[in-house]
C-alpha cells in the first residue's frame, strides 16, 4: 500500500504549484516557469537557513530574543567572513526572503531588488572555498526576461504572486518531511510539462521510488559509504537519496555527479544546497562525462556507491575518437559502444570508476541487454570478468519521457560466485493514474529477490555465467525467468466428456425433431 501519509504531503505541495501555475497561466512558458518555481523556492530556503544558524547561534548564548532578521545590514556585515567560511555565502538581514516578502507588492523596482540580491549571493563567496559552488547558481533565474512580462510592472507583478506562493509552501525541514519537498516539487513540474521535455536536453527525471530502490541496492550490508557517484546526475535526486537513507555524516568523503546540462547542472547545486549538504562535501561537474570526465572525479575515483539513469541511447563519438579506444574506462572491452547508443559507454566508466568494495547500479534502456555487434561484446567482457552482479526487470510506465519497461543492472568487482541473478520486477508495482509506482512493499520484496539470490519460479533465477556464454551474452531477463502462464487450465479429459455429452444430447434432439416432422406430414 502507498503510505498515506506521504502522499497527503505531497498532494498538499502539489495543490501550491498547481495554485502559482493557474496565478501565472499563460505568461510563463512551462518550462521555464519551473526554473523560476524552483529559484525562488532556493532563495527562500538559503534565507531561512542562514537566519536560522545566527539564530540558533545567538539562543544557545543566552540571548532568546534574538532574530536575524530584526539585525540591520551594518550589523550583521562584521559576521560576514565567518558565515561564508562555515556555510559558504551571506545574506544581509535586509535581502532575506522573509523581509523582501514585506514590501514585495509596494516595489516597483522588485526586479532590479531581487537581481541585486541574487548577484550578491554569488559575490559573497568569490574568493572562498565555496566560489565554484555558488558561481551562475541563479542564471536561470533572469528576473528581467520578458518571459515574464513585456513591461517590468508587469513582470514585477508576477514575480510578487511568485514569492507569495513560495512563502505559502509548508517544506519544513528535509529530515522532518516524510517526503523529498524540493526533488518532489521537480518532479511535479516535469510532470506538469512533460510535453515541452525536449526542450531540456533530454532530461529523465527519476522516481523518488526508483532512485530509493537503487540506492538501497548499493547499501546492502552498509551502513556508511566512503563516496556515491552519479555519471549523469540531472538534479541529484539519486545521490541525495543517500543522505536521506543513510544520514549524510555517513557518506564520509562527499557527493560527486557530473551533467551536461547546462540548466540541471544549476539545479543540482541547488539541489545540494536545499538538502543541508555542505559546500564542501559535495562536487559537481559540468560537461561530458564520456569525453571529457572531471578531473576531480578522476582524482577521486575509486567510488563504493555509484547511482545512474543515464540518458537511453543517445548518440556519442564513439569510434570517431581515436582517443577513445585507448581511454582505461572503455579500451578493457577492446570495443567502443555504438555511435548511435551510448549506454554500454556509461556502463563501462562506472565499471571503471567502481571501487573493488562497491555495488554500481544502473537505470538500462532494455535493448543493451540482447542487441548484437559492439554490445554484445562489451556484454560478453562483463560476464567472462564477473562483473554483473544483477539485472532488474522493472514494470513499465515507471518513468516521465517513456513507458518502456527498463532494466537495473548492477556491478561489482568482488563476486564470491560465478554467476548472474536474474530478477523479473515487471509485477511489483501498483498503477496511479496512467502511471506505474514501485511502494514500500515492492520496493522491500525486490530487495528481498535481491539478497536471497534464490531460484523462485516465475520471479528470479541464478544462472552459471556458463550458461549465459551459451545464450551468446543475452542479459535480458525473459531468457532466463519463465513467465507464468496466467491462463485458465483446460481438462481435456473432461471437455471430451462435455463434448461427448453435448453431442449425444444434439443426437436425441434430431430424433425427437424428426419425429415432429413426420407427424406433421402425415396429417
């Protein structure tokens, strides 16, 4: 069952958007009202966070009454260089969410005030530890677009029904909130806007549920990890799962993610920071993670938990790239993946990038697993070196942007057997409007397939990778999991039975209708 709970929250943060969408219907394009939505919802949450630490700071000395806020800006500037040094920016009491709020529909230069704001934001941490992770933080957030209005009355008019639709959002604290009040506002929006998707670079937004399963995949028998790792982070709704599974004091040594995006990069950042996640305990990269990997990254590697719904089948430069095939992440195979489908290339630099103790798992387009030339031998690579731990066959309709059923694959380096689990998932799942979710149960009984590594008739099967050789590498799961025959067992001993009764019953009917004929005739 879905925890009612949850979605009493959820629907409750829904019910907001919905409410500042229908204020604005019309004037902002869908897609990039969700930028706005999403840098307001940023700004109010850095303003409370760092009034709420000078606050906290000031009551625990003794001093109840204090409130940042309250504090003028001349006052609060001697603070300065210690707030950015411990959270990485400042806000002057004057620019806080709340105290802009105030006036906000008496500005009639509300625009030029919340630029104003933002670039100080930004400037704060110039020179500091934290400068690359607040740089072009709010370039989506162009209050001055005429996006929002052809005249700055108009567009201030707007910006007032925003911030007084953020104000009302009740997000709490992240830890409190039975859900993820920010990854499920984006999720929300994409939802809202799925038509305009392509627009965003071909974005896939992960499930809350999914990103939970493949988060708990990698932490079997853990209750720490020294780095997670996602290749195609988008917002960061996969590694930011860690922190709300396993705390994040427990992920030791930080969060690491690279996007191509130029826009999600921003909201991953965002993202980070909307999760209570220290500057300087997470990295993320903009750029291509196939061709051009973060040098940070690269230092870094090896990581225990890596996490990814990569982009399905996009093309890549392949084999164009001389370089390619002599790179450490994909020249093992001996083999590049296909220009035109790089999914076997993320999968190869996680493999590379997995630390010897870790679990990798993977969000797969299904035809990875059974499509011949170059995938087929980077398959057979992976199996010949043991390094397939797992592959999940997930329902369909699980994901925004298609409805294909897709897979999990899970890697590890460290196999005591020589062998590969098949699961079939297709039937953990429960329909919510014309959408499939993974709930708590589905979530804990694939887990349950997962760490039993048993033969279950219909459902999961341990296979010699022997075995698979001779399947010619095919890893999808219907090759090696029996579906179950969900049609009605006929007895053919008793329709014969039936049929002969049938039959002798016709037999009596002629006669008894010939009979009737003949009286007719006679008379």
């Amino acid at each position: 069952m879905l925890d009612t709970k949850k979605e009493q929250e959820r629907a409750e943060l829904h019910r907001s958007i919905w409410n500042i969408a229908n204020d604005l219907r019309g004037s902002v394009d869908g897609w990039d009202f969700k930028q706005y939505v999403l840098g307001i919802m940023f700004y109010r949450y850095m303003s409370e966070y760092i009034a709420n630490y000078v606050n906290n700071i000031q009551h625990e000395a003794g001093d109840t009454s204090f409130n940042y806020a309250d504090l003028s800006d001349e006052e609060s500037v001697t603070q300065k260089e210690y707030l950015v040094e411990r959270n990485g920016f400042f806000i002057k009491p004057s620019e806080l969410f709340c105290n802009i709020l105030k006036n906000a529909d008496k500005d009639d230069n509300l625009n030029v005030t919340l630029d104003t704001i933002f670039n100080n934001i930004e400037s704060s941490a110039i020179g500091t530890a934290s400068e690359s992770d607040f740089k072009g933080l709010f370039d989506d957030m162009d209050v001055n677009s005429n996006k929002l209005g052809g005249t700055v009355a108009e567009r201030n008019k707007r910006l007032v029904k925003l911030l007084n639709g953020i104000a009302e959002m009740k997000l709490g604290n992240y830890q409190d909130n039975t859900i993820d009040a920010f990854g499920d506002a984006y999720e929300f929006l994409m939802g809202m806007y799925a038509s305009n998707a392509g627009k965003s670079g071909g974005e896939f937004f992960t499930p809350q549920e999914v990103s939970e399963l493949l988060t708990k995949i990698t932490l079997v028998g853990k209750t720490e990890v020294n780095k997670v790792y996602d290749p195609a982070c988008g917002s960061g709704s996969l590694l930011l799962k860690f922190a709300k599974i396993l705390g994040k004091e427990n992920v030791r040594n930080g969060f690491y993610g690279q996007e191509i995006n130029i826009s999600t990069y921003n909201l991953c950042r965002i993202n980070m920071f909307l999760h209570d996640i220290e500057f300087d305990k997470f990295d993320i990269a903009h750029g291509d993670t196939l061709t051009d990997p973060s040098d940070i990254h690269w230092d870094n590697e090896p990581f225990e938990a890596i996490v990814s719904n990569p982009p399905y089948s996009i093309k890549w430069e392949g084999d164009d790239n001389p370089l390619l095939i002599n790179d450490p992440r994909f020249s093992p195979a001996g083999v590049l993946a296909p220009k035109s489908k790089a999914d076997m290339a993320f999968i190869m630099h996680s493999l590379s990038w997995l630390a010897s103790n870790g679990t990798a798992a993977i969000v797969c387009f299904p035809g990875i697993m059974y499509r011949g030339g170059a995938e087929q031998k980077i398959r057979k690579y992976l199996i010949e070196n043991n390094f397939v731990d797992c592959v999940i066959q997930l329902p369909d309709n699980l994901f925004y942007g298609t409805s294909i059923a897709t897979c999990i694959m899970v890697l590890k380096k460290n196999k005591t057997d020589n062998s590969t689990l098949f699961i079939d998932a297709t039937k953990q799942c429960q329909k919510v409007t014309n959408n499939n979710k993974l709930t708590e149960e589905n979530i804990d009984n694939i887990l349950k397939y997962f760490t039993d590594r048993a033969d279950i008739d219909y459902v999961s099967k341990l296979v010699p990778n022997s075995e698979i050789a001779e399947q010619e590498y095919n890893l999808s799961v219907s090759t090696y999991v029996e579906q179950e025959d969900t049609r009605e067992v006929i007895d053919i001993v008793e329709l014969n039975k039936e049929i002969a009764k049938i039959v002798e019953r016709e037999n009596i009917l002629r006669i008894e209708i010939d009979k009737i004929i003949s009286e007719i005739e006679l008379h």
